[in-house]
C-alpha cells in the first residue's frame, strides 16, 4: 500500500470538524474494510455521525453540541438549517 512521494502527504486537522487530506486516499476501517477515494483533498469524518463514513458528510454542524448554560440545542440555526433571529 506504501507509494513513493516526493513531498510529504499534507493532513489538516479542522477544529469540530473533519480531518482533511491531501488525496487520492485509502481508508481501512477498524473493521479491515478498505476504501479509496481519488479526490484531491478528502474530508475524513471524526464524529462517526457520516452516513458515508469514513468520509466527513458535514453532519458535525447540524448536530453540535448544546452549549454550556441551557442555550438553545439546535445552535444558532433553527431546525430547518435558518438562522435565528
């Protein structure tokens, strides 16, 4: 699986977010099941909450964590994905 570069491969780590790297990408899972994506940059989910886990579907932001302090649990976008006034 190992493949020579001349650069090293570039991975940014997103606050509350995903892990983003440069591609192509393979992904083996705790289960052994191995998979490729041919992007150039690939989104690689850390919250498990993915419905195409591994790759990061962004549903880290439509269910973050309430606040500290009984704030509202949708965060500062209401259930339809508007933001409240």
């Amino acid at each position: 699986m190992p493949c020579e570069r001349d650069t090293p491969r570039r991975v940014v780590v997103e606050p509350s977010g995903p892990v983003l790297v440069e591609g192509p990408v393979t992904v083996v899972a705790d289960d052994g099941e191995a998979v490729t994506s041919d992007r150039f940059m690939v989104a690689i989910c850390t919250c498990r909450r993915s419905r195409s886990y591994p790759w990061c579907d962004t549903s880290h932001r439509r269910r973050s964590r309430p606040a500290r302090g009984g704030t509202d649990p949708s965060g500062p976008c209401g259930e339809n994905g508007e933001e409240q006034a």
